[in-house]
C-alpha cells in the first residue's frame, strides 16, 4: 500500500515537539464507517543486541477474527528513546511493514496511544495521518490522565481525563486482570475505538490483532538470536 510522507523522522526532540503540535489540528475525530471487516494489529519489538526493531502486522477478519494476512521488517533504530516522542523511534519501521502489506485493511489498533498524549500526537494518531485511515490506540499503561477503576466485567470502561476533557477510555477486557488505555487515533471516535477493540477481543487482555503481531516480532526476535 501507499503511505503519505509528511515530513522527515530525523528532526530535534524539539523540532519533533513543535511538529507535533502543528499536526494535531490535521488529526480528524469522527465515527469509523464504514464499519471495519479487516482490522490491522501493529507492534514493535526491540533487539538491545543489534539495535535493531522489529516491526510486525497482522491481518485479521471480522467478526472471527481469522488471520489473512502478515507482514515484518527488520530496521535500525535511528532515533533516541525520548518520552513522548516514541513515533519518531518506531514509525519509520511500522510504516514500512504496512507498505509490505498485499491484503486489504480497513483500521487498525495499536499498541500505544491516540491522542491520548501530552499534545494529542500518539503512536496511532501520528502513524494514522499517515496512512489516511482509521486508527486507534489500545496501550496496556497510562501516559497521561486520570480515570476512575472500570467495572469489573469484560466492556466496562470509565472515562479518562485530562484537565477536565476526556481523551481517552479505560477498558476492562477480560475479567481480573488490569484494564486497558483506549484512545482515538485518526478518523476515529472514541465510542467507536472502544467499539472496535471490544469486538477484536477473544478473551484475552490484549485484542487479538495486537497479540498475533506481538507474537510475531516474539518468534522473529527469537529466530534473529538463534542465528
């Protein structure tokens, strides 16, 4: 697939600051429609050894959740570890695992935030203008905000906040264990992100295409240390 180049990934913590705060006006809040059918799930792993990450998505269908389609690369990591600014380190290879893509996707979850973020600018809010598509974020920890416990059932969720504004949602996936952080990304809504990652569930904590793309870069990164 094709991906827009909205500017270079090698920029100053503070040039890439700025640069975020100027894209978060471009980021589009809307419902997904139409409703997706083939959802994308991205992760990215990180190889101390060579300094290399490895980035991975998987394809699955909805509503059975089958997975039809994968696809990795393997990339330097050419960008620090900064807060807040963890795009600019992953993106380069996430985006080049998605161009890999041959199969059909609709939206797709991340593992990492929306706009759940200091300046609106996550990993799936950043990466979605990119792609032009409907993307969500789905993080197993907070950055920012603050939230009351969600109920203890799978889909209860309470509102995370922010200076009185709600960015995000605090999502009960499975039943005694830890919640996750969900918040929009590009051309999404909130209700309509939590929607989504309620129906990529299957009884884990974890969606089920981000838990088949985790797995993925596990057994890649596995295989890279055996050879």
């Amino acid at each position: 697939m094709r991906t827009a180049s909205l500017h270079s990934w090698r920029l100053s913590p503070k040039r890439a600051i700025a640069l975020q705060t100027r894209l978060r006006d471009r980021i589009v809040d809307c419902p997904i429609r139409p409703w997706p059918e083939f959802v994308a799930g991205a992760d990215i792993s990180y190889a101390k050894q060579t300094n290399d990450l490895i980035a991975a998505v998987v394809v699955l269908r909805l509503p059975g959740l089958e997975t039809v389609a994968e696809s990795w690369v393997v990339r330097r990591a050419r960008y620090p570890y900064v807060p807040g600014l963890l795009t600019f380190r992953e993106a380069p290879a996430v985006l080049a695992a998605f161009k890999r893509l041959r199969s059909r996707w609709d939206a797709a979850i991340f593992d990492g935030q929306g706009r759940a973020h200091p300046r609106g600018m996550g990993l799936a809010a950043h990466i979605g203008l990119w792609l032009d598509a409907p993307t969500v974020g789905c993080a197993k920890s907070r950055l920012i905000g603050e939230a009351a416990e969600p109920g203890p059932a799978p889909s209860d969720h309470a509102p995370l906040r922010l200076d009185g504004r709600v960015i995000g949602a605090v999502l009960r996936t499975r039943r005694n264990v830890k919640p996750l952080f969900v918040s929009a990304g590009h051309k999404s809504n909130l209700a309509d992100s939590i929607r989504l990652v309620i129906a990529c569930c299957a009884g884990y904590r974890v969606t089920e295409p981000i838990r088949r793309a985790h797995a993925l870069v596990t057994r890649l990164r596995s295989e890279a240390k055996g050879g």
